[in-house]
C-alpha cells in the first residue's frame, strides 16, 4: 500500500514540475544552469586529480548558485531581448544576434563571472577587480574563438523556447574551461596562454 501512495504522489509532483517548468521557461534553464555548472566544476577538479573524497565541495556549490541564480536568468533576459529585436530565424539573423552577443553579452557575463565568484569566495572588491582584470583578456580571446559559431547555431537554428537549454548543454566544456581559469592563481594566467 505504501509503495503505491508513493509511486502516485512522485507521478502528481513530477507532472507538476514539468507543467510548472514547461509554463516558466526561465525554471527550465536556472535548473539546467544550477546542475551543469556544478558539473563544470567537478569535472575541472578531477583534472587537478580530485575525487568523491577530496572535491572542493563550496566551490562546487559556488557554481551551482552563481549558474543558476545569475547566468540563467541573465542569459533568459538576453535571449528575450535580442528575440524582441531580430525576431526571425535566419542564419544572417543568427549571425547579427551572434556578433552582437559577442561584443555585449559575453564580455559583461565574463566581468561579472570573475566579480562575483570572487566575492562568493570572500575576496574583498579589489582582489576581485585585480582578478578581472588579469583574467578577462585571456578568458574572451578564448570566448571569441568558441561563441560566435555557437550563438549563430542557437540563434538561427533552434527554436526559441528550447534555447536557454541549448546554450546550457554547450556550456558544459565552457563552464570547465571557466573552472579552470577561475582556480588558477594570478601568474599562472601568463604561463598557461
């Protein structure tokens, strides 16, 4: 009897969820961004030779909040408001969402992942200026060689209510190489690039 109440309450709240998701496609994304940065930054922790036993479990939490409270959102709003203003699907549409995106969106996105993600890890605002600042060329040379193709895709071939999630899943690789870069020290950032 109880194995059956159980199985019929987890069948009414999963299929609340999903109505729930599927009305708020913001959920939909903050869900994905909140697991796949995290993801991130276990994957990059097991390049530093971590395991199960030995992550860095508040920096991986760090990811979790920051992926899910702030790119989400933030990447929602920017999809929103550059679907407002091209609102047809082409490849030159995509290619001027793209390029725009590039020159706006991921410059600021990166200044605020490198600010904020410091300041999570109770750095003073001028050691989070200072990393910024050492950080942020190298991180969007980088950037311009990887988010263009990947903008012109999403803006030009995937529907707009399934391109949060997009973006999300391709920024798995992203989101460790940003892993990466947040975890190196200042002068390792010359030695690496």
């Amino acid at each position: 009897m109880y194995v059956c109440v159980h199985t019929v309450a987890s069948t009414l709240v999963w299929q609340q969820l999903r109505t729930f998701v599927t009305r708020y496609p913001i959920v939909r994304g903050m869900i994905s961004y909140s697991l796949i940065w995290p993801t991130g930054s276990l994957i990059q922790q097991s390049f530093e030779n971590k395991s199960w036993g030995n992550f860095d479990w508040w920096r991986v939490f760090r990811f979790s909040m920051y992926g899910g409270l702030f790119v989400a959102p933030t990447l929602y709003g920017w999809v929103k408001i550059s679907s407002a203003m091209w609102p047809h699907t082409s490849l030159r549409t995509g290619l001027v969402k793209a390029a725009v995106e590039t020159i706006s969106y991921t410059p600021a996105a990166m200044t605020c992942f490198y600010f904020i993600m410091s300041l999570l890890e109770s750095k003073t605002v001028r050691e989070a200026v200072a990393e910024v600042g050492k950080k942020f060329i190298p991180t969007y040379k980088v950037a311009l060689s990887v988010w263009p193709l990947v903008a012109t895709i999403n803006f030009s071939l995937i529907p707009e209510r399934n391109r949060v999630p997009f973006i999300s899943v391709c920024s798995l690789c992203w989101t460790c190489f940003l892993a990466y870069m947040k975890h190196l020290e200042h002068h390792e950032v010359d030695q690496v690039l």
